[in-house]
C-alpha cells in the first residue's frame, strides 16, 4: 500500500491514503453484465442465459428521449396551469 501526494492546479495539496474495506455480500439475484461491444452498441447478459441487444443505439436512445420531452411538456402545462391559477388578481 503506497501513499500519493497530488498537487492541484491552485497550488493546493492533498494527501491519498488508501484503505481496505469490507462490503455486505447482496442477495439480489437480478443481475446483468453489459457488454459494450464494437459492432453492436451493447449486449446486455443475464444468469438465467438470456441476452438483449442494442444495435442500433440512435432509434433507441431517440425514442427514450422523445418519451422524456412529452412527459417534460406534459408537465410544464400542469405547472403553468397551477401558476396561473394561483396568481394575486
């Protein structure tokens, strides 16, 4: 075990002492290894031996986000609604 000095960019230095630690084994059984591939965006495997492939990151990643903006705009129209409803007249 080394211990580092580091030096900031403002001149301030800090000292690195690492340490071991223990960690509580978790009883989660659902678990998933991804696997960041080269042709294939991300394979994604889990114990019981099933897989699920992203190929094609772009549609997918674009219908996440669509489904983010109508839910943002969903919820702009509640807060505008309640603004205006609670305005001093």
């Amino acid at each position: 075990m080394s211990v580092r000095l580091q030096r900031l960019r403002q001149g301030d230095y800090y000292i690195c002492v690492p340490r071991l630690r223990t960690f509580q084994e978790t009883k989660l059984e659902r678990v998933c290894a991804i696997d960041p591939g080269v042709v294939n965006f991300a394979t994604v495997y889990d114990p019981e031996g099933r897989t699920f492939c992203v190929k094609d990151a772009k549609n997918v990643l674009k219908q996440k986000f669509e489904a983010v903006d109508v839910l943002k705009s969903q919820l702009s129209v509640k807060d505008n609604v309640c603004e205006d409803r609670h305005k001093d007249k």
